[in-house]
C-alpha cells in the first residue's frame, strides 16, 4: 500500500516561504551582481568573484555595511556588460590617468551599450577626449554660458540706467572673466566648471537684486 506523507497547512507554509525566501535572495543577489554567471552549477559575480548563497542572512536587516562596487560598474544586460568591459579594458590600456578618470565622470559611458556601438573608435585618445568634451559642454558648459549672458545682458541695462555701483560692477565683471577663461580653455575637469558657475550663479542673484 503505498503511503501517503501528510503536510500540515503550516509545514506547506514554511516551505513555501523559504522558497520564496531563496527566491528573493537570488533576485536581490542577480539584480545587485555587475557579470552574474552560471559556472559548474553555481551562480557568481565575474565582477567581484562573490558568489550567490540560498543561505538566510539574518545580519541583512540590521547591518548597515553596503556592497562595495567597483569604481566603474557599467549598466545593461549581462552579455552586454562582458562584452563592454572587454571593450572598455582594451581601450583604455595605454591612455593617461586624467583620460581614464575623465571617463570614470561620464554618465554615458557608465552604459555598456555605449561601448559596444563605439567599439571601433574608442581605441582613439582623439576620439574619448572629443566625447569627453561633448559631455562637458552639454552638462556645464551650455548652463555657464547662459548665465554668462544673463549677467552681461542685465549689466547693461543697469548701465544705461546708471543704478550699479562700483562694488556690483567689479563683481560682475570678475565673475564673467572667470567664466569666459574657463570656457575658452581645454580644462575638463568638471570641479572647476562647479566651483566657477557657483560663482556666476552668485553674480546672477546680486544682478537680479540691483535691478
């Protein structure tokens, strides 16, 4: 007589959490993983070599402690991200630190897709430094710009109308030098481009309180 092994609803439960349990571990783990790969039966990140465990982690909800991801984690599919990387470690094997840091800051190249459709171009220092600035240009250099105009454009009307004084004119002439000297030189460091338009943003505020 062949038998029957009876399950409590309450047994049926906790297996089915602890299924759900392991499930969620796995998404949470995959979604966290920057190459997650299939290796002898056993899931692991190629990236960090951490490898997934369907063991509970009863120190995940108090411990405060993050994954630390590498300094430049790329985004999109995982046959993506392998290939990307490949792409990227070629490329920028014999460019110079700043170039590499330069690259590291930009938001478009942190996607693998990004990569992959300029792979035959990014072996090119010509052609990551031009991209670089592309970047630049469009993320600070349009907005300091605009300012720029703004204060030049609000100076002379306060000049015919002979409401400035001196104080408020050596500011804002300061202000656009600086920005004007920046724009028209090759830096790219995106620091100098916070730290100058912090100082025509200010100029535009005391130019709107004068007129």
């Amino acid at each position: 007589m062949r038998k029957f092994e009876y399950i409590t609803s309450y047994e049926y439960s906790d297996e089915l959490m602890e299924a759900r349990m392991t499930l969620n571990n796995f998404n949470e783990w995959y979604e966290e993983a920057d190459i997650p790969k299939k290796i002898d039966g056993v899931w692991i990140d190629l990236e960090t070599g951490i490898p997934f465990s369907d063991r509970p982690q009863p120190t995940r909800r108090t411990s405060t402690a993050k994954k630390v991801k590498p300094s430049f984690a790329l985004k999109g599919s995982v046959a993506q991200k392998e290939w990307a990387y490949k792409i990227k470690d070629t490329a920028l094997r014999n460019v110079g630190r700043e170039i590499i840091e330069k690259v590291h800051q930009d938001k478009r190249m942190k996607h693998a897709k990004w990569w992959i459709e300029n792979r035959n171009l990014v072996g090119k220092t010509q052609f990551l430094r031009a991209q670089i600035e592309l970047t630049i240009r469009e993320e600070f250099q349009a907005p300091l710009i605009t300012y720029v105009n703004h204060i030049k454009h609000n100076v002379s009307i306060l000049e015919q109308r002979k409401r400035m004084s001196d104080d408020v004119r050596s500011q804002m002439q300061d202000a656009v030098q600086q920005a004007e000297k920046l724009l028209s030189s090759d830096d790219l460091d995106k620091d100098a481009y916070f730290a100058v338009t912090e100082i025509v943003i200010a100029a535009c505020k005391v130019i709107d309180q004068t007129r």
